[in-house]
C-alpha cells in the first residue's frame, strides 16, 4: 500500500509532471512513474486527472490534450505552462497577505527565510505590494502557553520523544491524560496543533494547542506505529471513520445551518426547505446536546439508541423548567412525569425543546 498522498503533494507532481513530458517529447510510463517515486498506477491517476484540465492560452479554456498508449506518455496544448508565471494584482496581493499572516504565527522556526520571500515578492509584485500592504495582519494567539508547548514539541521532536498530555476535550467537557508519540507540528487555519499517536485513542490524532493542560516530554523513546500516516488536512481536520457511528438528522429551514457547519457525508433536500443529513461521529454525546439545542429545529431519526437518549433528556430537562417555574411563582408541584408529558410535544417524534446555546465545535 502506497503512503497517504496530501492533495498539496499530488499537485506539485501534476505541475511538475506536464513540463517533465514536454521537455523529452515522448517518454516512457514506466520510466515516468520511477522518476516521480509512484507507481504506473497511480501515474495513469495522475493523466487521467490531466484531461480535466484547461487553461487560458493559447485559446480560452483550451484543455491540455495528452495520450499514454502503447506505454509512451505525449502532452501537448500546454505550453503555456513552460513560461514563467505571472500574478495578477489580485493573485500578488493575496499570496502577500497569506505569508505575512503566516510570519505572525507563534512557533515558527525560521521566520528570516520567510521574510526573505514576502521581500523578493514585493519586489516583483511592484503595484500589487503596495496594494497587499494596506491591510493589517493580525493572529490571535488563544493560548498564552501555546508557543511554550510548541517549544516542547519541537524538542521532543528532535530527540523523538514520547510526551505526556493532559488535554481538555470540549465535546465531553472533561481534561484526559494521555501519552502521545509525536508526529509533526502544524498550523491549520492559524491554530497550532501537534499530531501524533495517540497511545490511548490508539490512532493517530490533532491536538489543538490552546487545549492542552500540561504537557511533559518522557524519556521514553517515540514510536509510531507503520500504520500511522499524516492526516490529509486539505481534505479538513475532521475526517471520520468507518468506525464512526452514521447519525441521520432532519432539519428545518431554520436548522440548515447545521449541514453548512458541521462535515455530512450526505445532505438531501426535503419539502418545505428541510434537509436530512448524514454525519459520522466517534462521540454520540454533541449530537444529543445539538439536538437539544435545535429544538424544533431538529431532529434525530437514527441511529434508534440516540433517539431514545434524545428524548430522555429532553424530558429530564422540560421538568426542570416546570420545577424551577414552581419555585419561582410558588405553585404547587405537579409530577416531573407528568409535566414532562405535557410540555413535550411529540408528533413525528421531534422534541420541541430549547436549551441553552453551546458551542458548535462539539466534538
């Protein structure tokens, strides 16, 4: 089995695949796929993939025309991807504000090489710098002891030792300690995080930075397994599990809020502006907590265990509202059973009740 491929690695080989072939007119797909470290397999992926691509000269939107018969690879309609390429203001001006967002993250190793670059862009940018350079730069750092555990890290990396955390998991509300075999430190949308593997999840997993309690480095040599390969962030962090428990929901127009925020493996529009949707999820408990919250907004149709929870809770928490409202206005209690009963309505199933507002991010 090949390693995990990220979509940026992929894409560096299509760019510098398409000069590669265009350079010796005509080469070989068995000595193509040894030169780029793939397999002819995956070497036809990437051809195949070609074909969806068009650019914008000679003519607009003229795709790259290639074939691979008879074992020899021949491109040709791309030559435009032989000459230098030429930035936009826009394009200049986004790639400047990026680097410079990225000079502003805690943790970074070498920020003078990075500096070196926004400068040699400037440079060439010329218009567009001065355009990029009116807007301001800021990243929030959440977590005054994030870069000091990124230190950490970093050593421990170096040394390849296994650390110790105690790290909060907001979905459960608890802080959990674990030893991690650390893999590497990244930045995803200016949030550091180290992935490693987790020793107790047993499975390769994100920390986020600004969510862990403590951290130590053993003298314990890291040691992951040969299973454990890199998340593919550009595919989001979130990426669930066979494993993971499907979650069906049903949502009003007012709930598809929910299928925008959270990852579903598959949304279907329903009468009257609703949506049924289907995520997975490791931890059942956010969803209760979401279904709670959504009132009757939402609701949950499986898996039938869930269901059941859903509606307990919202029953235990309709006669809270009934024993707080007797306290207040001193009236005589009536039964939990019988106020959750009367305060719950119950057609279709939905729960019609609205709790207190939490944060999305639940698992």
């Amino acid at each position: 089995m090949s390693a995990l491929v990220t979509s940026t690695e992929r894409l560096q080989r299509l760019l510098a695949l398409v000069p590669y072939v265009m350079s010796r007119q005509s080469v070989g797909l068995a000595e193509t796929a040894t030169a780029f470290g793939v397999s002819e397999r995956e070497l036809v992926d990437d051809l195949n993939l070609l074909w969806c691509v068009e650019l914008r000269a000679p003519d607009p939107y003229c795709p790259i025309d290639l074939s691979y018969e008879g074992g020899e690879i021949v491109v040709s309609q791309a030559e435009s991807m032989g000459r230098p390429l030429r930035l936009a203001v826009d394009e200049a001006s986004a790639l400047l504000v990026a680097l410079r967002m990225l000079a502003e993250v805690p943790g970074l190793e070498d920020r003078s090489a990075l500096s070196r670059l926004i400068a040699k862009l400037e440079a060439a940018a010329g218009e567009a710098a001065s355009v990029s350079a009116q807007v301001a730069v800021q990243v929030d750092t959440p977590h005054d002891g994030a870069e000091g555990y990124a230190a950490q890290i970093r050593a421990a990396l170096s040394a390849r030792r296994r650390v110790h955390l105690r790290y909060y998991v907001p979905g459960r509300d608890e802080a959990t300690e674990r030893d991690v075999d650390p893999m590497r430190l990244l930045v995803v949308e200016g949030r550091p995080y180290l992935e490693g593997w987790c020793r107790r999840a047993e499975g390769v997993r994100l920390f986020r930075l600004d969510r862990v309690l403590a951290l130590d480095v053993l003298d314990v040599p890291a040691a992951p397994p040969a299973e454990a390969q890199p998340v593919d962030i550009d595919q989001g962090l979130f990426t669930p599990s066979p494993d993971d428990v499907p979650v069906v929901l049903e949502l009003s127009a007012a709930g598809r809020w929910v299928a925008e925020y959270y990852p579903c493996e598959s949304v279907t529009d329903l009468e009257d502006g609703r949506l049924r949707v289907v995520l997975r999820t490791p931890d059942t408990g956010w969803v209760r907590r979401l279904a709670l919250r959504l009132g009757e907004d939402g609701r949950v149709i499986s898996p039938p265990p869930l269901v059941a929870e859903v509606r307990e809770a919202a029953g235990a928490a309709l006669a809270n509202y009934v024993v707080l409202s007797q306290v207040t206005h001193g009236s005589t209690a009536e039964p939990a059973e019988t106020a959750s009963r009367q305060g719950r309505r119950v057609d279709s199933g939905r729960e019609n009740v609205s709790g207190p507002k939490e944060d999305r991010h639940g698992w």
